[in-house]
C-alpha cells in the first residue's frame, strides 16, 4: 500500500517558525514532523510515499533527499505554483496511486499512535469508499454518522453550518446522529478518482461531502489512541512530553 503525506500548507500557526521554514521540519525532541510521520507509516508496513511541497519546498526535497527518505521511497508531488489544498493535491497525484486498489492519506502536522493496520484492515473488510479516522474529542467542526457509522455530513457548531447529506434531514433525523472529529488520517480506494468533480483548488471535505449521499464513506474511532495537532508552537511542547 503507498501513502499520500500533506505538507504543502503554509502553516501560519506555526510562526514564526513557518516565516523562514516548512512546517514539515518542525522538529519534535529531535525529530522533524515529517520524519515521524514517514517511520509511523513504515510502522504500518507502508514504505512509498508521495508528499506534496508548496511553502519552502527546496527545504523538503532537500532534506528528504540528505535522509534518503529515512528508508522508504518518496515521491515528490510540486505545488509551488499553487497550493491547491487537500481535495487538489489529492487529484494532483492520482496517477501516483494507478493499479493500487487502496491507499492512505495523512496530515504531516498530526502525530499520533493509532493503530492504522487496524484502520486498514476494517477499510478491506467493509470496503467503503473511504473511512476516516474520528475521535470523540470536542472541537468545533465535526463529521455527522449515522448509528451504522455512515458518514452523512459536517457541521461548525460555533456557526450551526451544515454540509452534506445531512441537510435534507428532518430534525427528528438529525437528533439521532453522532458529530466525530476528525484526525486528518484517511484509507481511500481509488475509486475515488472516478468520482471526484471538483477542480483546482478544493477541500477533500468538500469532496466527502457531495460523495457521501450515494457512496458511503464510514469511520475508525481511535479514541483510545493518542493525537496531537501540532499546529501552533505551545503544542510542540507538549508534543515533546510524549512522543520521544
């Protein structure tokens, strides 16, 4: 199986490390971010990965190519004309997924220890379109299941926002579903490339979303697992407290 690595984003939260470097390179107790995240994939038996470079991307390649890819084989996917978000980056680098049947895709600035093999092999079974991974943490953007663990949209609780099936819920309907928040953690079949209309720049939520109506999409609650967002540089600290 390959993997797909997000590291394209400008990370603004990040600064000032972010003004003069990736956040890819962000280091952890010695470590960079996108190390950790290439070793936690070969933990999980995945050794091809394609990571998609927009801000400072001489800095990734460079790195990547000095380490020799820490061992696994990395593909490098250019977006330095333009950063074309997670959706985008995704359709940019479908042909390096062609005769794969499934595949994973992860945000480079999430650091966690959740059993993917696990992830993967329900996603074999089960055999959605996709299914990601969800927690029961608060936030305030979360994707809506049903009680079958069926992805049926999104919402913003500070906004009451709505995306997705769920908008044509009843109230009633609505009362009975589950809000998960989302670990930027995916397992994707390939089929998704025959489904995808969108072009450019565009957001893979937003591809869920208008997908999740007639293909479902399901989830793997971690929970138990630890998962840090270490998008702002207090959550480095505590990243440092516990992945070493």
């Amino acid at each position: 199986m390959k993997a797909f690595l997000l590291a394209a984003g400008l990370g603004t939260r990040l600064q000032p490390f972010t003004l003069h470097h990736p956040k890819a390179l962000a280091m952890v107790n010695g470590k960079t971010l996108l190390q950790r995240n290439i070793e936690y994939l070969q933990g999980h038996g995945i050794k091809e990965v394609i990571v998609n470079v927009h801000h400072f991307a001489d800095q990734i390649i460079d790195d990547v190519n000095e380490k020799k890819g820490w061992g696994s084989t990395i593909t490098i996917s250019d977006e330095t004309d333009a950063v074309l978000e997670t959706g985008g980056g995704l359709k940019k680098a479908a042909w390096y997924f062609e005769g794969e049947e499934n595949f994973v895709v992860m945000n480079v600035d999430m650091l966690t220890d959740m059993p993917l093999s696990q992830m993967i092999q329900q996603h074999q079974i089960k055999n959605p379109l996709a299914t990601l991974a969800i927690t029961d943490r608060v936030s305030s953007r979360y994707f809506l299941f049903t009680t079958d663990n069926r992805l049926c949209g999104w919402r913003n609780t500070a906004t009451m926002e709505e995306k997705g099936a769920v908008l044509g819920y009843t109230t009633i309907q609505k009362q009975t579903l589950q809000q998960k928040a989302f670990s930027g953690i995916h397992v994707i079949n390939t089929q998704i490339f025959n489904h995808i209309q969108q072009e450019g720049k565009f957001s893979l939520v937003d591809v869920y979303m208008s997908l999740c109506a007639e293909n479902t999409i399901e989830g793997f609650n971690h929970s138990d697992s630890l998962l840090i967002d270490v998008g702002r540089p207090e959550s480095i600290l505590k990243a440092e407290t516990i992945f070493r």
